[in-house]
C-alpha cells in the first residue's frame, strides 16, 4: 500500500512521497507526516536481532514508506547509503553511547543526508531542470548535505549558516567544495537562517519556478534513516533490556525519529531530550507551556536552536496532549561549563572522549539515572569530537584529540561563501538571481 502524507496543520488533507520530499514545507507552514505507521511484522521481530544495519533500513523504510518507492530501488538506496557502522560501545555497566560519526562528514546527519540525496535523484529522474536543494545549518548538516550532492547530476545546494557560529572544520565542510555547493554566511543566528528557508518555501511561486527542495530535517525523508540506528542500538543490548535513548537535541529531528521508531514497534523505556542553554522543549515538558525564544549561542553549537521545527512533528505523533509527550519523553538542559567539566571528567574516570554535544546527552543520562539506578541509558553522540577541536584541546589539552584525514585535510582549503543578512526579502532576490 502507498503512503500518504499529512501536513501537521491539515490533518484531512494528503500528498504523496514525490510532493512530499520535492516541496518539503506545506503551504500552510506545517510538517508533512505520515498517514500511518503500523508496527513491523512478526517476521522482522523474529530476526532483527542477526539483520545488518543496512537490512535493518531496508525494512524500517518499507515500513514507513510502504509501497510509494518500489522494493528493489529503496532496499538500493538504503544499502548505498546506511553503508558505514554505528557502533554501540559500553563505556561502563548500562551506560552505552551509540557513536553515529562513522560516515563520511564525520556526523549522524550523513545518515539522512545520503539516503535524501538518492531518494531524491530517483524521484526526479523523469524531471527537467535544477533541483534547488535549501538546507539551515547549525553545524553538521551542512557538511553532509554538501558532501552528499556534491556533483549530483541535476541539483544545486545551497546552505545558510550563521556567521561566527559554527565550528572552524565545520565551516570548511560547507564553504570548500564549491562545483554545486553555494555557502551563504548569513549575520544572525540559525533560527535566522531556518526562517529564511522557510519563507522561500511560502512563496509558491518563485519556490515551484526554481524547483525548491529543503535538506533539513523539516523534510520527512531527512528522518526516515535516522530511525535506523536506534533498532541498531537496541539489538545490541542484552536480550530484554529495553533502551532509554538520551538524545542531544536542537531542531529535534533526531529524536524525533525516535518515536517514528518506536512506533514501528521497537520497544524503548523512555527518551530523555538534552539540551543546552536553548531549553524551549525541557521547559515545556515541565511546565506544560511552548515559549519559542532567540537562540543563544553555546559550545555545543548543532544545538543552539531556540525555536524547533520538528516539535511540530512531536505534537502530532502525541496528539497535541502534554500529558502524553510528559510520560514518553524527559527533558534536560545543561550549560557550558557543566559540559565542559563533564569532557573532561569522563575523560579522567574512562579514558572515554565525549564532545560538547555528547558531554550535554552524558550528563542528562547521569541525571535520569539518580531516580531510574537499573536504566540502560544510550547516549547518542552525534559528531566526532575532532569537529570542535578548540573546545577539546582546551578542555583535554593540545593533541588530545586525533583529527581524521578528511576533515584535516580542509584546513588549508580556502573559504568561499557568500555574506548576505537576515532579511526574507533580499534573500528571495537573491535566489532569483539563480536563473538570471
């Protein structure tokens, strides 16, 4: 059966995958959601356990996407794009991290990124024409979004970031590649940056004549991969152990597919959301009240979101009911000093390297331990600790941290990206400036 697809605003009114991946935002500024997920079958449940990461894909997206992409092309897409490992390492008894920065940006958003980038290319393969990929970044998901369209046939990305807000590496990641990629350096925070894309998409006629697609994870095919890792995870505890995922979060898109997962079936005891100093989500979990605020700037910079999109999605899957969304999801916020003691301190009792955004996950697992003694926490750390090498070597001192090939080898690249301000309007010039 094909999928449909509901905007978190119109829940009566569907698309199907093509319009919902292409066009990514509703008119009506929602979300697109899907119309329904059941549970995987007995047969997936009776063998998951010995299924590789990649087979695992093949049957989490089927289960989502239904038969809206034929067997063959989604079992291709996800085995060419879900082909590195997230390894789950115990670092002491029942306190595990799932490392998801094996891909080749070095963070979790290579899983979403390259199975976008094929999905994509599959569903336009009959289109004319550029497609116009817009992706927001705090910091890593600009990096895998380039990488992954780097050179694809047929489509032209372009990636907002804040000025002075991201990371030196991850900076080099958007701004070196050059060929398709176009960085914009835009003076304001990411919640400018994702407000911008969004307006783009509300203007539907300049959005339908450059063909506008979003990358972020304001686009549902962004989080059907990242449900993968958290069936990944779970077979690898001991058999009966059900997981509490501790997730840092800003947009919320990775938790979020939590629950996708878990609707699907996969039993988890409870989701724990980390946050920095941008507490929007752990301040209405405890006081029942969504007060979106300007974002602050942290160390833990992928999280420095003040305003998050995905909580939409969130509403949704827990029908708007606080209650609900309370009794399934915890809430956590941590500032930088506690993260930067807490680098430090797992690396002296360990010999464990977290980064600043595992480090604020580590300390909302410690945190849900102290009531929750027998939890089996899992942490997910969503980018290598080399892409915030300042912060590390100032914490754990110089050298501490081994920088891999392909991120080293940016250093020395130079810089291109384009600086542009916060204002809706030159940017919509400025994009129809493409074609002229």
């Amino acid at each position: 059966m094909s999928q449909r697809f509901y905007s978190t605003r119109s829940p009566d009114q569907f698309v199907d995958v093509k319009e919902a991946v292409l066009r990514s935002l509703p008119a009506d500024n929602g979300l697109y959601m899907p119309e329904s997920i059941e549970p995987l079958s007995a047969d997936f449940w009776d063998n998951w356990r010995s299924l590789s990461l990649p087979e695992i894909g093949f049957e989490v997206a089927k289960g989502i996407f239904g038969d809206s992409v034929p067997a063959e092309q989604l079992e291709k897409i996800v085995h060419e794009s879900a082909n590195f490992p997230a390894p789950l390492v115990t670092v002491r008894e029942r306190e595990h991290v799932l490392e998801l920065f094996h891909g080749p940006t070095l963070a979790f958003k290579d899983f979403g990124a390259r199975f976008m980038a094929r999905l994509m290319g599959w569903l336009t393969r009959e289109d004319e024409g550029l497609l116009t990929v817009l992706v927001a970044t705090s910091g890593d998901t600009g990096g895998a979004v380039a990488s992954a369209f780097h050179h694809v046939p047929g489509t032209r990305v372009v990636i907002l970031y804040p000025q002075g807000k991201v990371s030196g590496l991850q900076e080099k990641q958007l701004t070196t590649l050059g060929g398709n990629i176009t960085a914009l350096e835009i003076d304001g925070t990411f919640d400018d940056c994702q407000r911008l894309v969004k307006s783009a998409f509300l203007q539907r006629e300049m959005a339908e004549t450059l063909n506008l697609t979003s990358a972020n994870s304001i686009n549902i095919s962004r989080l059907v991969p990242q449900s993968f890792y958290y069936f990944e995870a779970a077979k690898n505890l001991p058999e009966g152990v059900k997981p509490t995922f501790v997730i840092p979060s800003g947009n919320f898109g990775n938790l979020t597919a939590g629950l996708l997962a878990e609707k699907l079936g996969l039993e988890v005891e409870r989701f724990v959301a980390a946050t920095n100093r941008n507490d929007v989500v752990p301040e209405y979990l405890r006081e029942g009240e969504y007060r979106p605020r300007p974002s602050v700037a942290t160390i833990s910079n992928a999280m420095d979101v003040g305003a998050p999109s995905n909580f939409a999605r969130m509403e949704s899957i827990f029908g708007h009911e606080w209650e609900s969304m309370k009794e399934r999801v915890a809430g956590f916020a941590y500032d930088d000093q506690m993260t930067r003691d807490t680098i430090r301190r797992i690396r002296e009792e360990t010999g464990y390297t977290l980064e600043p955004h595992g480090a604020v996950g580590w300390l909302a697992a410690e945190a849900w331990r102290k009531s929750n003694p027998e939890a089996h926490t899992v942490v997910l750390e969503t980018a290598h600790p080399a892409k915030f090498l300042d912060v590390m070597e100032e914490e754990l001192g110089e050298g501490s941290v081994e920088i891999p090939e392909r991120l080293g080898c940016l250093a020395h690249l130079e810089k291109v990206a384009y600086s542009m301000g916060p204002d809706e309007e030159g940017f919509a010039e400025w994009l129809r400036s493409l074609d002229e």
